[in-house]
C-alpha cells in the first residue's frame, strides 16, 4: 500500500482450550518461536511472546493488511497443527475460543514487553483470570462474564 504509514501495537492473549495447563516449559520455547514465525509471515511484527501453562501473551506491530481476527485465527490453527502433528503433548491441544486483544500507544510498548516477560513472576501473585479481568476493565471493554473464557479454579 503505496503512502500508507501506521504504527498500530497489539497486545494479544488466549488461553488453552478448557484452561488446561498443557504448555510445559520443555516446549514453550519452540512454540514461541513458531508462532513469532506465523507473525512474521503474515508481516507482522512480534515484539514480546510468552506462553504460560495455560494462557499466551503476545505483543506484535500489526500491518495494516491483515485483521486481527483474521491473525489470530491464523496463529491458533496453525500452532494447534504444529503441536499435534509433532506430537509435542501427550493430549491433544486446541486453543479455547475468543481472545483479548488491547491496542497501545508506541510510548507504552517498552512497559508491555516487561510485563510480558514477567508473566511467571506475575502469575504467582494474580491469577490468569484476575489479570483478564482487570485489563478488560482498564480498557473499559464492556463484556459479559459468562462469556469470558473457561474459568477453572
């Protein structure tokens, strides 16, 4: 697209299907770098990845010709295809419906990626379910609980 400039950041997060703590430290790595590469491929570009057991944070500086739905589609297909056919779990793996996806200004992106980074540290003081809570409130996203993902405590 000829003359056409953005600067759109995203911060991307779903969970595992049924919450299921399924993401264990010995691939969570190379499922990173695998999404990051669906990221890149659609021309997009990660900025901070971290997946937890059971949820994934993703901070990208989204290109303009792709919906964020449309990538976020893209991302879990693709990765749950990639763990499946690799065998990389003893079950099989789906991401849960729906994502959270909040947009940030460029002055904002350097504390978004520390946040990212430090989700094991967060997570042992707020639960996936209070910090998805707290950032659809921060965002003043209306939203109905009972359509919230799959909270299992």
């Amino acid at each position: 697209m000829a003359n056409t400039y953005t600067q759109l950041y995203i911060h991307l997060i779903f969970a595992v299907h049924g919450r299921e703590r399924l993401i264990r430290e010995s691939i969570r790595e190379r499922l990173q770098q695998y999404i990051c590469g669906i990221v890149r491929e659609k021309h997009h570009k990660p900025l901070a990845i971290y997946c937890m057991p059971d949820h994934l944070h993703l901070l990208i500086g989204l290109h303009p010709d792709q919906a964020i739905a449309d990538l976020v589609r893209d991302i879990k297909s693709s990765s749950s295809m990639w763990l499946n056919e690799n065998r990389l779990l003893p079950t099989r793996f789906a991401w849960q419906r729906g994502y959270g996806a909040f947009s940030y200004a460029r002055s904002q992106v350097d504390a978004v990626v520390q946040y990212i980074q430090r989700q094991p540290a967060h997570h042992a003081r707020v639960s996936f379910r209070e910090e998805y809570i707290a950032l659809l409130q921060k965002f003043a996203v209306e939203y109905d609980e009972r359509y919230v993902f799959e909270w299992i405590e």
